[in-house]
C-alpha cells in the first residue's frame, strides 16, 4: 500500500500482482482530518498539531449501548460501563465489561466478518464506500454534492411537467411554458455533466474488502485514530448485555451484538460501471 497525498492505494507491480508494503497509513495535517470531517468520527487536530477537545482515546467510545438502557457505555478504569449507571440513573441491567476482552472480541469479529465478505455483498457495498469517504473526502463530497444537484435539477423537471399535466399551462399561460421548459431540460443536462465529469474522481475503492492481507496490514500500522475509522466502516453499533451474574466468565458470543453496516444506496460510480 502507498500513499498519495491524501489517497491510500493498493500497489502493484508490473504484472499486475498486489505487493505488500508497510507504509506510515497517518499523517496528521491530512489523514486524520480526513477522518474527522469526511467520517464524522473523530474530531480534526487543532491548528498547532495538538488533540481538538473532546478527541477521543479509547477504541470503542461512540460504538457502544448497553444492553438495559439503550444508551451509551463509556471507558472508566479498565472498563466499559453503562453511563447511565454511572450517572446516578436506573438502568435494569446495566453492562460492564473489561476493556481488553470486548475490544479483542469486537476486532476479531470485525477482522473475520469483513474479510469474509463478497464483493456484491451489502455490507461490502457500504464498507467500500466509506472508505472512500474516509480516504478521499474532498472528491468524495464533491460527487455527492453534484449527484443532489442532478436530482434537484429532475425534481424541478419533473414537477413543471407535473404542472402542465394538471393544466396550469392552459390557455394564455401556454407562452411561458416552452421557456421554463428549455431552461429545466438544460438545467439537468448541465448536471449530468458536471456529474460525469467529476465522477471518475471519486471511483469506489474496494481494496479494503479485495483483499484480507492489506486490511489486516493496514490495521496493524494504523494509531487510534484510524483504528477507530477502520471499525466504523462495518460496524454501525456495539450491543453490550450485563453479565448473567458476578464473576461469571467472559462470553462474548452470549453478550455482545453486534450491528453491521448494510448498503443504503451509493451515490459513487463502481469500478466496473
């Protein structure tokens, strides 16, 4: 994997095959910022390099729910806890867990469910996608912006049509009617364009899910920051129940859920469209 810029691509060499290469995966004047702003999970670094308030420090801050409440867990100690409980609050079963052993069961998982997937998959499908969105932000935002545009542009069309199928066209309104329909049709022809040209900028890239060498090297290169990233591109959500009983031994078939990303519809063009 090698880096450009802000882009983390796979390399290969001249026959084509992938070769693994260990790269610094941070930088933090723009990786991390990628992070921050395009994944919405951490926040940017200050302006002189330093942590923004409220930066994270625990792999699983944000992810977690415990299971009684429904509402979130936090790091205290050595451990997870319900923060409702700790609050002060009722909650009926509140979850406690030792940080090493959930964080280990959650990773695992997560390295054993991504790396199964197929290409075609939901989850694969979204995963991909926010990857590129973590990696490319900037190209990224910029085909969502001209995808909402195009979709502006045919609403308008659409609703003028709508409009003289309900008659309001009729009679000596019918002048107006050729002009405001010139303009919507060169309106949406004028999005789509923008769309296709700046489409092939931001290209989904799967690599992440191709291949289960590179994501397990990126993991083990990667600082927090990006570690936190990398689990959110599959998992939506952390699911803790409270342990049957005091001193019961750890079982985190029984006590974690999990909640996977699904596809809800890409806006970005696949490499083979």
């Amino acid at each position: 994997m090698i880096k450009e810029g802000r882009r983390l691509v796979a390399y290969r060499n001249e026959a084509g095959e992938r070769v693994s290469l260990r790269t610094e995966l941070v930088d933090e004047a723009g990786q991390r910022h990628a992070q921050g702003v395009a994944a919405g999970k951490v926040r940017p670094l200050a302006g002189d390099g330093t942590p923004g308030p409220g930066k994270a420090s625990h792999l699983l801050t944000d992810l977690l729910r415990c299971d009684g409440c429904k509402l979130a867990m936090t790091f205290r100690g050595l451990s997870y806890k319900c923060e409702k409980e700790r609050a002060c609050g009722i909650c009926p079963a509140p979850a406690s867990v030792y940080a090493d052993a959930l964080e280990r069961e959650v990773v695992g998982r997560w390295l054993n469910v991504v790396t199964a997937l197929e290409p075609t998959d939901a989850p694969a499908v979204k995963i991909a996608e926010r990857w590129t969105a973590l990696t490319l932000p900037e190209e990224t935002e910029e085909v969502r912006g001209a995808r909402e545009a195009l979709d502006a542009a045919e609403s308008s069309l659409g609703r003028l049509m709508a409009d003289r199928q309900a008659g309001l066209y009729d009679g000596p309104a019918a002048r107006y009617f050729a002009p405001l329909h010139r303009d919507a049709i060169d309106a949406v022809e004028a999005a789509q364009k923008h769309l296709d040209a700046v489409a092939p900028r931001a290209v989904i890239d799967t690599s992440i899910v191709d291949d289960g060498q590179l994501l397990r090297e990126t993991w083990e290169a990667a600082e927090l920051d990006m570690r936190r990233s990398l689990l959110r591109l599959a998992i939506d959500r952390v699911t803790v129940r409270k342990a049957p009983y005091q001193g019961a031994r750890w079982d985190g078939d029984s006590r974690v859920m999990v909640e996977w990303a699904a596809d809800e519809g890409s806006a970005l063009p696949t490499d083979n469209e």
